[in-house]
C-alpha cells in the first residue's frame, strides 16, 4: 500500500508538534521499549554502564538519533515513494541489527512502543486515522531495515 497524501499530512502535523521536544520524547520512546520488553536491555551494549537509564547519555543519544531518523524517514514517505534513510545508513542498520540478534518480535515491540509514545506527546490530535499512518510509516521502514538484515546475514553466513 502507498503512503497517502493524508497520511503524509498527519504524520507531517504531528511531526512538527513534536520535533521542539524531540529529545524527551525520543527518551521516552526507549524507556517504553524497555517497559515492554526489559529483556532487550542486553542487545544495547552501552547500557551496561551503571546509569539509571533516564539520564544515561548514550541512551539519550541513541533515541534521539533513532526517533528523529524514524519520524524523518515517515515525513518522506509520499514524496520519495520509499523509506529514504541513506543507503549506508540502511546497511549499518541491517549489520548491527543482525549482530544484535534482533527478531521479528522485536520490531513489533518498537512499533508498540513508538505508537504509544507519540499518541502520548500527540494526545489531543491522536486519532485512529493518525495511528494508522504512523502504522504504514513504521511498518516500510521496518521493511526496509529487515531487507538488509537479510543481506548482511547472507554476507556473514
């Protein structure tokens, strides 16, 4: 299914209501993954440094880096008509994300966790509609992310 033009708007709405609070936002956004899923901890080896996991500063940085990539890679959906996050970038993802043993069940665990977090910075324009085109953005980056998991996992094996 293509990225409508609706759906880019909604996405692109909520975007700019959250990027000034980006940094706490893309915070929350692990801290909910952890609630979920407080096994995957160990798949972050920066986390094993002994720092309450709100104000650890790798873990700020990774969200931050990781949420804005996310929310920009959705804000092009339409206009590129694929998941625009640099190639290298892409294969990185694909590379660390294999090492890591990252699984189906894990993006879906993120996906959870992403929606969650921006209905909760979003509350008052959260629709189901929102959700739906948060859902599609998530779910062809997603897609991208697993394709070249499957190349380095080949290129490994």
């Amino acid at each position: 299914m293509g990225f409508s033009e609706a759906q880019e708007e909604l996405v692109l709405r909520s975007w700019k209501a959250m990027k000034p609070d980006s940094e706490s936002i893309a915070l929350n956004f692990f801290l909910r993954i952890f609630e979920i899923a407080p096994a995957a901890k160990p798949m972050f080896p920066f986390l094993r440094e002994d720092a309450p996991l709100e104000s650890h500063p790798k873990l700020r940085a990774h969200a931050v880096t990781v949420f804005v990539m996310a929310c920009e890679s959705a804000t092009q959906l339409r206009k590129t008509g694929d998941v625009k996050v640099r190639e290298a970038t892409l294969r990185r993802l694909g590379a660390t994300h294999v090492k890591a043993g990252v699984a189906d069940a894990h993006f879906e665990v993120v996906k959870t966790a992403l929606l969650d977090t921006i209905e909760g910075a979003v509350t008052e324009m959260w629709t189901p509609e929102m959700k739906g085109a948060w859902e599609e953005a998530y779910d062809q980056l997603a897609a991208a992310i697993k394709e070249e998991m499957k190349i380095a996992a080949s290129a490994s094996a």
